[in-house]
C-alpha cells in the first residue's frame, strides 16, 4: 500500500468513520497511454446503500481526470451487480469480460 500512496501517479481514497476504515478505492493511472484502471472499490457492510461508493468513485474519477485520464475503466467481478450498478450510475459501460491470469 505505501508503493501505491508513495507513486503519485495512482489514486488510493479511504472512507473512514471515527478513525476507522469504512470503505476504499484504489486505482492506477498509466500517463503515456492516459488510462486508468479502478481496481478495488470496497464499502464496509454496515454503510452499504448509503452513497458512500458513490462518493468513492466520483472522487476517483475527478483525481484521474486531474492526472490526465482520458479512459478510465475498472476490474469489477462479473457476479458483482452492487459495484456494476454503481459504476454504471457513474457513466461506465459493461464492455468485454477478460480473463484474469497471473504469473507468482
């Protein structure tokens, strides 16, 4: 986490409620190609429904648009409707689904 903080090309939000961490957004920015990718959007069960993603992602996108952002997109698990709806509240659009692969 201190590597993303540390970066300053990325975004990394966290809501908090008397000093405790109630919900999260992280996100990477790629300068040369202006794309940004949200990757982990994240609310607390208790504060579910109450706009607190929303916030999140709408104070996301305005950080990646202040960097230089052009596209933005997100990873979002295809079962997950809360975090698509709110994405697509947001203005994103389903478009492919890639399958994620990874190399330990």
């Amino acid at each position: 986490m201190k590597n993303w903080i540390d970066s300053g090309n990325d975004v990394l939000l966290v809501a908090e409620d008397d000093n405790k961490i109630v919900g999260y957004v992280t996100s990477q920015f790629h300068a040369a190609p202006g794309k940004a990718v949200v990757e982990n959007l994240f609310v607390s069960e208790n504060y579910r429904g109450k706009g607190l993603g929303s916030e999140l992602v709408d104070e996301c996108v305005r950080n990646l648009e202040k960097k230089g952002a052009k596209y933005i997109c997100a990873l979002v698990e295809p079962d997950n409707e809360a975090i698509i709806k709110t994405l697509e509240n947001k203005g994103f659009s389903r478009e492919k689904q890639f399958l994620w692969m990874a190399k330990s």
